[in-house]
C-alpha cells in the first residue's frame, strides 16, 4: 500500500522536524493534525522519548488552539485504522458544529457558519510555529 502520509501532497505544513510535521487541515477551521515522518504504525512503537514528545506537543497545541479560537470542546484522536501511519488529530469544536456531538467522521447534521477569523487562524499558525524547537 502507497502511504499517503509517507507520501504527502498539498499539505499547509506548519513546521517540521526530522521526527515529524504539523499541518493545517482544510477541513475545519484550526484541525490540526501533527504526523510522524517515519511510517510508524503503532503508538507504542515509538520511544519513550519520541511518544513524551508527540504528547507534550499536542498538549501545547491544544492550548493554544483553546487560547486563540475559544472553542467549546478539543477533540484529540489518534485511530489511522484508514491510513496505518501515526497521526495526531486536534481537531476545535463548536456546538452546533456540523457533526456535534458527533464525531466529525461521521455523517454531518447541520450546516454551520464557523466563528473563526482568518486572523485568529494566522495568530494559530504563529503560535504553532513558534514551538518548533522547543
């Protein structure tokens, strides 16, 4: 199977290291979704090293996606039943969004006009970037 994550394209990369990417997915307003570079299939094949750095990472993204768009709710999942390639979703959630409660893989209920600001989204962005390295 062709990974597609091995094999990105079109991705709005946020910053990358030599361990992983953070991206910007179009999908919602502020998802985020940090990937490893290397095809890794499980969590628990990760060091202990590398798994304290996805986590303490998402962490930090969390809360600066909670400082900047306000959301009601940070959905944080890591499945790749689809794609067998480690991935972290941060994925904002608004009430009344177009899967809540739901799941956003699931089917839409409603549609839904997004209180996110495009600067709120580059002030994201920023914030993002400035964790790299550290």
């Amino acid at each position: 199977m062709l990974c597609p994550l091995c094999n990105p394209q079109n991705e709005n990369i946020i910053f990358q290291n030599d361990f992983l990417r953070v991206i910007l997915v179009d999908e919602i307003p502020g998802y985020i979704r940090i990937i490893t570079q290397k095809h890794i299939k499980e969590f628990s094949d990760l060091s202990d090293g590398e798994a304290c750095e996805i986590m303490l990472l998402a962490k930090k993204i969390e809360k600066i996606l909670i400082n900047t768009l306000h959301p009601d709710k940070v959905n944080i999942a890591m499945l790749a039943n689809l794609v067998p390639h480690l991935h972290i979703h941060i994925i904002p959630r608004f009430k009344n969004d177009p899967w809540w409660p739901g799941a956003t893989f699931c089917e839409k209920q409603r549609e839904f006009d997004y209180p996110v600001t495009q600067s709120q989204i580059q002030n994201l962005i920023n914030s993002i970037k400035e964790l790299n390295g550290k």
